[in-house]
C-alpha cells in the first residue's frame, strides 16, 4: 500500500513566498474575500488575522490538497515530490489538477515528463488577455526545483567532458515569445487589486491599437488596386540620346559641291483617285444550253403491276419494259397465269374460333366418393378391431392392435387423398 504523506515546512514556505501575507480581508474582483496566504474560505469583510493565524489557515486550506494528491496518485513519491505537488495544486485547483498533463505522467511512472508539464501553467488572464505572467514563471521554476530535488544528497552526476549539452529544438515552445508580464499584487487596502509593475513602451512602428484592422487592410487592398487599374499607363522613360559621333573633314571635290548645293527636290506625291460609286453588276441570266431537269409525274397505283402509267411522253416506257424476253411455256404445262400482289390492299384478319372444351361434371365424382368411403370404412374397421379385439399370446410382430391401427392409418390416408383431388377439381372448375 502507498504510503501516505504529511505537509511539509518546505511546502509552506514556498506557498507562503508567492501568495504574500494579508493582515486585513480585502474583497476579491468576483465578490469574495481574501485574508491571509490566500485563504478565501471564512474571509469576511472587515476581519483581521496574524501571521501565526494566516499560517494555521493555510495549514487548514492544505488538509483537502494533501487528501487529493495521496488519493489520485499511484506512483510512489518523495517527500520532496509531495510537497512541491501541494504547493503546485494550491495554486491550480484540485479540479484543473485532476485533469492535468502533470498527474497522467506521473501515474504513467514518467517523473521526468510530469515535472516538466509543471511549466505548462504560467498563464493567467489580466485586462482581458490570457498572458504569461512573471510571478507564475517563477513559482512554476521553483515547483518544480523542489519536485526534482532527491532526498538526501543523491544527485545524478553528468560531467561535462563526458555529457556535452546541445539544444533541444523540441523545448522551443518553453520559452515563451514575449516578454513575461511582471505584475504586483498589492496586499493593503479593502480592494484585492493587481497592477502591471511597468507600462509597456510602444513599439516603434506600430500600428494604433484604436485602428480597425478591417478598415486599414481595405485601404491597402485599395490602394494596390488603384496602382494596377489606373487610367493612363506610366510613361515610359525616354531613352538617352546618343552620342554624337564628330568626323574629321573630308576634301570636296567641285562635282561634289554642285551636287551638294544644288537645292532638295521634294518628292512627287502619288494622287489618290476619287471615290466613285459604282453601279452592281447584273447578274448572269440562264443561258439555253442548260438542261431542264424532267418534272416526275406521281400516278396513282393501279390494280396491274406492269401496265405502264399514262405518263404524257414525260417518262419513257421503255423503262418498264424487261430487259429480257421471258421463256415460252412448255407443251404440256400450258399457258402460265400471271399473279398480281397487290401490297396496298389492306389486311383482313381473320381470328381463329377456339372451342371450349366441354366437362362432364360427373366424371370422376363417383370414384372420389368411393375411395371416401373406403377410406372411412378402412379407419372405421381398425379402429372397431383395434378396441374389440382380445388379447391373446403375442407370438408375432403383428398383433390385432398393430393390425388396427395400420388400417387406420390406411383410412385417414384415403380420405386425405380423396379431399386433395376434390379440392383440386374444384379450383380447375372455378
């Protein structure tokens, strides 16, 4: 069974260290009240306490944070370890501490990492802000100082020749971005109040806090676009005019000075000819030589396929003459019938008569009523014989109750088959 473990001094002292002692209740910012090392529990405006007095409330507040840490831990802990989780959950709350990095490690057996996770709550909410706080800072460091603190003198040795340390890129989130805001408490007074120990300097350059930052990336978003959309393009700069390049005289010859002062002809410039309005030009009318396509005259269909239509010479009838002659008949065939099909004529049909086919109702009634009776007087008899008959000396297999009761089986098997074919009769009737 895990022991379990008292306050210490050492724990007190420390807890004592960051709370500040408060001689005179002062009222909190959510109505309660304060006395003492942070004792808020019987605080009550207008009461007073000593040293020696708040040292026994803070004795008293620590009895329900002892009970939790021996009570949710299962890893067996020193003195030391104790001692800094009191003063560690004094601070959090025994809710936050139930749910909190630092118990899932040490319960996992790894004291390393829940000594470590202890730096994971430095911050706390000031002026609306969650910011790291510098007294938290401080308090966590010393936490943990005391929790990784052997008992006796067993400290782990890591000599420097041998354990050159490196930097642990991993740990980078330890460190916190901004400055830590240092704060000051101020324990006189009716009023619990804090206070930054000093104002913060304004960043050179920095935006004003009051300025919307909607408002002022709209008017840079504006300003760009007025700079790629504007009306007239930028003017290209001109380029630098080259240098001009003096030569050296050269001898005229006197043809070359005729030619030379001799005044400039101007061109002759080439005349446009004047706009005129032509008139269309007609379109080619249809010369003789062209073939008039024949006009297809439709002829209603006659009774004979091969009589020629009357057509008005505007369709040859030799078209519709074979090109063939056709064989003459044989001697002793005759002469040969034409057949004429004519496809417009319309189709007649002609539906088949089915008879119905007559059933004698009485065929097959009198075999069902015999085969009844027969069925009833097969399970009539045995049972008739299977109750009547006299024991007798049961030489065989078969005995006048066996014989009775096959027969009425036999019976109840009859009647079944004649009330199934009278049932399907009756279905093929209806």
């Amino acid at each position: 069974m895990k022991p379990r473990h008292q306050v210490s001094p050492a724990a007190i002292e420390l807890i004592k260290r960051f709370e500040g002692y408060r001689r005179k209740a002062a009222q909190l910012p959510d109505g309660r009240w304060t006395i003492g090392y942070g004792h808020t529990l019987s605080a009550r405006e207008g009461a007073e306490v000593s040293e020696s007095d708040a040292e026994a409330l803070l004795l008293y507040d620590l009895i329900a944070v002892a009970k939790a840490v021996n009570e949710l831990t299962f890893a067996p802990l020193s003195q030391n370890q104790f001692d800094a989780l009191c003063a560690f959950v004094s601070n959090i709350g025994v809710q936050a501490f139930t749910g909190s990095q630092v118990l899932k490690r040490l319960n996992e057996g790894q004291v390393l990492k829940a000594a470590c996770a202890l730096e994971l709550w430095r911050k706390a909410e000031f002026q609306g802000e969650a910011i790291v706080i510098d007294a938290l800072v401080r308090r966590r460091s010393a936490e943990k100082t005391l929790f990784l603190t052997p008992p006796g003198d067993s400290w782990p040795v890591a000599p420097t020749p041998l354990l050159k340390p490196e930097l642990d890129a991993d740990a980078a989130p330890l460190v916190p971005r901004d400055e830590p805001t240092a704060l000051v408490a101020s324990l006189d007074g009716d009023r619990a109040t804090v206070q930054r120990e000093v104002e913060p300097e304004p960043i050179p350059g920095a935006p004003i806090e009051d300025e919307n930052p909607v408002s002022t990336a709209a008017e840079a978003v504006t300003a760009r676009l007025e700079t790629l959309f504007q009306d007239e393009p930028p003017a290209e700069p001109e380029p630098e005019p080259e240098p001009e390049i003096e030569l050296a005289p050269a001898e005229v010859t006197e043809a070359e000075a005729d030619v030379l002062d001799a005044p400039e002809v101007e061109p002759l410039e080439e005349e446009e000819p004047p706009f005129e309005l032509l008139p269309p030009e007609p379109e080619l009318e249809p010369t003789e030589d062209r073939r008039a396509e024949p006009e297809l005259v439709q002829t209603e269909p006659t009774g004979d396929l091969f009589e020629q239509p009357a057509n008005d010479g505007q369709v040859s009838a030799e078209r519709f003459e074979p090109a063939e002659p056709l064989p003459p008949p044989a001697d002793d065939e005759g002469p040969r019938e034409r057949i004429v099909i004519d496809d417009t004529a319309p189709f007649e049909f002609v539906p088949v008569e089915v008879q119905p086919i007559e059933r004698r109702t009485g065929d097959g009634l009198l075999s069902l009523v015999v085969l009844a009776i027969a069925g009833l007087a097969f399970f009539a008899g045995g049972l008739f014989w299977a109750v009547n008959a006299q024991p007798g000396p049961e030489t065989g297999l078969l005995t006048p109750r066996i014989v009775g009761a096959l027969a009425c089986i036999a019976g109840v098997g009859l009647f079944s088959i004649t009330v199934y074919l009278l049932l399907q009769r009756l279905g093929r009737e209806r």
